[in-house]
C-alpha cells in the first residue's frame, strides 16, 4: 500500500480522450463561459467536454458559484471544527483512512479529505508541502468545498452525485483550483444506507489515476465494514449509552467517542409515526410526540408553552394539555436515553438531534437536489394536523418540487413523480418527458401517466 499513486505515471486516455485533450476541451469551455458572462444557458453545449461536467457546471452557475473567488469560504471556525469532528461518525472510520490513504500519501505527493454529507472538510492530511499550497485555496478543515459555493470539484459534485468521481485540471468550475486533480467517492452509512460524508483525494494529475478510484472505493468499503464492526462490539458488550462507556473505560488519544458511532436523528418523512435514534437504538413514537420531537428539532433554541402549544394544536388548547402530553413523552425517552429528555422553561431538546426533514432543507439550499431526493421518503408526518407540522411539510414539499423542476434530471423528476403527492403532478410528467431522449422507453410510461391525468381532468 505504500506506493498509492506514482506521481509520474502518466494518465491513459479517458473514454478515449488523452488527457492533454481533455485540459483543451476544458480551457476552452471556460473561455466560451466567459464569453456568456458566466451564464450557462440550457441549451449550450461545449464541445469535447463531458456530460457530467457540463451538467456540473451548469449547476454550478444556477447556484452563483464564482469560479474567480480563489478561495473556499470557511464554513466551521476551529472551536466549532473540533467539537463537530468529535461527535460525527466519520470520526470513528479515521484509523482506517488514516493506514489504507494517509500514510501512503506521504509518499506519494498526496492529500487525503475526508468531508461531511454537505461537503464541509473535516479532515486534510498527507503531504506536507501539497498541505500549504492547498491552503492558498482554502482546501482546509472547516472549509465548504460543496458544488453550490465552490462548483465543480470532486467531494462536492461526488455528493451532489451520489457516487465516486474523478475531476481534473481545468475541469473544476473554480479557476484557483486548475492545477489540481482530485478523485472523491460518497460514504454511506453501513446500517441505513444514510449518506454520511465523502473521502477524496487530491493532487496532480496522478490523482486522477484509473486505479486511484478503485483504492478509494476499496477504502470507503473497508471502513464501512470497520463501522459496522465497531458498532457490533459496542453492542454485544452492552454499551449501549454513550455515558456509560465513558465512564468504564478510559480514553485512548484520538480514539472516537462512543457516540461518534451513530448519528441521532428523527425520520419524519412519509411516516405518520416518527422514528427516533439515539446511539443505535431506536423506538417508533406516537403521532402526538412525533409532532413535539419534529416542531423541537426544528426550534434548537427552545420553544415555551404558549407558542409549542399554538405550533402543536389546530384549535385553541390549554397549556395544561400540551404539559400533560410532556409528562408522557419524557417517560418515553427517559426509557430510550436520558440525556434525550426535554427540558423545560423553554421547552428544549438537550442534544443535537438530526431530522430527515431539516437534511433535505440543507441540501435544497445548497443546490444538492440529487441528495435531497435520496433522503426524501415522502411528505413530513402526511397525516398530521398541527399547524407547525402543516407550515414544514408545505415548505419542504414544495421546495423540493420546484429544485427538481428547475434542475431536476428526467430521472430525478421520474423518481419524484413516483412518490404519492405527486402521483397527480402534470408538470413534473411534462419536465420529464422533455428530458428523456426520443427513444428512451420510459416514455411510455410518462405519457400514459399524462393521458389519464388529462382524462380525470376532464371528467
């Protein structure tokens, strides 16, 4: 494993193209994007340059990325970094990233990242020279390299993607970043299948090797296993609560915190019935504390009883009713965890807690629609009345509709289209069928679903 990527090997052609050609194909896109004035119309094509970056560029302009900022913007401040890095589960796969990638790239003229799910680094390392010069375009911890503030690169495009990636030279949307090449694959969480973050590698243009890819899908698939592991051990030795293994156990330098394993969340999405995980276990609630957990969830600062209590029910109500259902909840989770239990005066949840709903609002806002689709399962709590309740499925819904209108792909808008709000959705049906191409046989299916739409309508 010490010889990950020779810096001299040079680059076979990719998908038939020298890799001389490709930097051509690439200069002379951004020369004809300069010529637009930085717009990237629907209907531009720039020749010798690949599907997949044009169509990452074209994101990248609708998201107003500026491809002449030289720098990232640092999106977590050191106290912040620290913290963040400590509780995410990432942190516990750092061992394996560190042997199978970060020890090899000392030698190799290499960096290794590793990002969360948004495209936030949380770690840079490798070699030391290529450390400093990647600083002068902030390719640092706590930076934000997600396709909607940087555009085009390969952590941010390999999220917005879902899959790995390999970008290079002049193929990033960011000017400051030509001289570099990176490879980056998405990690996925062994359990859930809930995306996690993002292992990249970054340098020549060695780091766009064919192999290199295969050893960061390869490393990605063995710290999953080492994940799953952990989390195994940590159950079969009964240690279910984070409290209580730190108190068994002393801590060893740069091993994660039990908690770092999981990542406590609250699945509301097309569920009547929250699902709640705290530390790998987790309880179905009833209708009423689903609302109460998904209105605190999305109130981190606290709500008091008169305004939870206005969010919660549709008519008048009593405070005395909301402290009576508080009572019910705080049994519920005192049984779950006990750090979970609310506080009161306001009304608070005690630690992070990270709803489905509020992960895709994050990826909507920062252009990741591809991402969001994969988390969204539905409208929020479908068959919930609360007023707060209604407010947020509304907002989520409807964002999540018109990102994929807007730059949605036929195959993202069919998948949305299969979902049950918008089982009657004619728009969505006619932004598909404009994309799909004129022989694709999903088209029948797209206009037998508008025949009988237009048929219902009319009756």
């Amino acid at each position: 494993m010490r010889n990950l990527v020779h810096p001299a090997a040079p680059l076979p052609p990719a998908g038939g193209v020298s890799a001389e050609l490709r930097q051509q194909h690439a200069s002379a896109g951004h020369e004809e994007l300069d010529s637009q004035g930085l717009v990237f119309p629907g209907n531009l094509q720039l020749p010798g340059l690949s599907s997949l970056i044009q169509e990452s560029w074209r994101r990248s302009a609708q998201l107003l990325a500026n491809p002449d900022n030289p720098e990232a913007p640092l999106a977590l401040d050191r106290e912040e970094l620290e913290e963040y890095r400590r509780q995410h589960p990432l942190a516990a796969i750092m061992p394996v990233i560190h042997k199978l990638l970060v020890l090899p790239s000392h030698d190799s003229g290499m960096l290794v990242a590793v990002g969360d799910e948004v495209g936030r680094l949380l770690w840079v390392e490798g070699d030391a020279a290529l450390q400093r010069r990647a600083e002068g375009m902030m390719f640092v911890p706590g930076a934000d390299w997600s396709e909607a503030t940087v555009g085009t690169s390969a952590p941010g495009t390999a999220l917005a993607l879902g899959r790995g990636i390999q970008i290079s030279g002049a193929e990033h949307y960011k000017r400051s970043v030509h001289p570099w090449s990176c490879t980056a694959v998405p990690f996925h969480d062994p359990d859930s299948g809930a995306l996690l973050g993002v292992v990249d590698i970054t340098g020549t243009e060695s780091a766009v090797a064919p192999h290199t890819l295969s050893l960061v899908e390869a490393t990605v698939a063995a710290a999953q296993a080492h994940l799953r592991v952990e989390r195994l051990q940590l159950a079969a030795a009964g240690q279910s609560s984070p409290s209580r293994r730190r108190n068994s156990a002393p801590k060893t330098a740069g091993a994660p915190a039990a908690n770092s394993l999981y990542r406590n969340s609250l699945q509301l999405l097309g569920r009547d019935q929250a699902l709640l995980s705290i530390d790998g276990r987790t309880v179905a609630l009833s209708a009423r504390h689903s609302e109460i957990l998904a209105l605190l969830s999305s109130h981190p600062a606290g709500l008091n009883a008169e305004e939870l209590c206005a969010l919660l029910y549709p008519g008048e109500a009593f405070t005395m009713t909301l402290r009576a259902e508080m009572v019910r909840l705080r049994k519920v989770l005192q049984q779950l965890h006990p750090g979970a239990v609310p506080e009161s005066r306001p009304y608070r949840l005690p630690l992070d807690l990270v709803p489905d709903a509020g992960q895709v609002l994050d990826c909507l806002q920062r252009g990741a629609h591809r991402i969001a689709l994969e988390i969204y399962r539905g409208a929020v709590l479908p068959r919930s009345e609360a007023p707060g309740i209604v407010e947020l499925r509304a907002r989520v819904s409807a964002l999540m509709r018109e990102a994929l209108l807007t730059d949605g792909s036929a195959e993202s808008l069919l998948k949305y289209a299969a979902l049950p709000e918008a089982k009657d959705d004619v728009d969505v049906r006619i932004a598909a069928l404009k994309l799909l191409a004129p022989r694709s046989p999903k088209r029948a299916a797209v206009v037998a679903d508008l025949e009988r739409l237009d048929r219902e309508l009319s009756a």
